[in-house]
C-alpha cells in the first residue's frame, strides 16, 4: 500500500471510530519516542514516519505492529 493510501486509511479508521486522536510517530527511528508515546499513553502511535527507510525498517523491527510511511524530505 502506498504511503498516501497508508494515510488516509489511519485517518479515515480514527474518524469513523470517533476515537482518540490519530497519533503519529515523525522522525521514526529506533522507536524510543514510540515507546514513550505507549508508556505514557498506554497505546502505540497509529503511525510512524520517516524519510529515510534504513530508519523505518528499524522502527519496524522494534515496533511491527505500527504502519510505516516513508515521506520525501523537502530543502
């Protein structure tokens, strides 16, 4: 699935629900600040982003249960 289709899904998914808020992970990495977010929160972010995919693969590999976007780096 692409990214933008990724995207639109999570959000279309927390809106229908009327849930708590989209929660994005951006800068995705090692997943410490996914691992903040689900300490503090009690629940994971419901996406994580990052531009550069060495970075994502990381992130999923300490956080599989998370989509992944991959965007492009703009400047």
């Amino acid at each position: 699935m692409d990214g933008a289709r990724l995207l639109d899904l999570a959000i279309r998914t927390r809106l229908a629900s009327l849930g708590p808020p989209l929660i994005a992970d951006s800068f995705a990495g090692g997943g410490g600040a996914s691992t903040g977010i689900e300490m503090a929160l009690g629940r994971g972010p419901d996406i994580a982003i990052n531009h550069t995919p060495k970075a994502l693969a990381l992130h999923a590999a300490n956080h599989p249960e998370t989509p992944h976007l991959t965007a492009k780096k703009e400047g």
